[in-house]
C-alpha cells in the first residue's frame, strides 16, 4: 500500500497553475489546475499517477493501494509512515570500444596538456634531415 500525505501543499513549476486543464465529458467542460486543486487535491495526485502507468490489468489494482489524503492526518497512525528514500544509481559499466575511445581521448589531451612536441602522424615520414644540418 502506498501513502501519500499532504496532497494541498503539491509544488508546480511555470504557469502551470492557469496553463494547465482538465477536461470532461468530452471536452464539454475544464477546470483549470487552480480551481481543481481548490476543489480536491487528491484527484490531482491520483491522475498524474495514473497517466505514469501503464494501462494493462495491475493498473485497477495499483490504483487501489494507491491512499492519497490533502493534509498530514490518516487513518493508518498506528503504523510507522517511513519517507521514501530512493536507491543510488547503478551505473553500467562503458562498453569496451567507448571506453578505449575515452582512453585515448584523455591521453592525447594529456599530451597536449604536457605540450608534447610529437606533431606526427601514423603512417608520414618524418623529414629525413638530421639534427646536425638543421643546427649548422
């Protein structure tokens, strides 16, 4: 079962709170997220929830464990309400190819960093005078 408190003090980004609409009967009728936050908090929680889920036969049973309550009071007191603390991130590992691709990128900005003066290039032929010409 899952308990949400405080459903009235939900934070919206932007212009939500007038951009925003919910519509029935066929688009016949709105209501702006202001006034339907006005007139019940928990149905604000429940549908954006519901839209998160998919829609296949656990949906009807999620949505009813799913208790939502507007303010800090609820039935369940008696139990211990702990804060949902969500899990470090696992990362994956680097596929091998990108990982030697970033490999080599570090290296050669290091090199450049050192101000390395290898210049050349696989597979061109170096000038073919020696240092002792170039210094006379």
């Amino acid at each position: 079962m899952c308990v949400i408190i405080n459903a009235k003090d939900v934070c919206v980004t932007g212009r939500k709170m007038t951009d925003k609409f919910y519509r029935y009967i066929g688009h016949l009728k709105e209501r702006s997220l202001k006034d339907q936050m006005a007139k019940d908090p928990t149905e604000v929680i429940r549908k954006a929830i519901m839209r998160m889920l998919p829609r296949n036969k656990l949906r009807d049973d999620r949505d009813r464990k799913l208790r939502i309550f507007a303010g800090s009071e609820h039935p369940f007191g008696d139990r211990a309400i702990e804060p949902y603390v969500m899990p470090p991130r696992q990362v994956r590992e680097m596929r091998p190819r990108a990982r030697r691709a970033m490999i080599r990128a570090q290296k050669k900005a290091e090199e450049q960093a050192q101000g390395s003066t290898n210049n050349t290039k696989k597979g061109k032929k170096k000038d073919s005078k020696p240092e002792a010409e170039i210094s006379a």
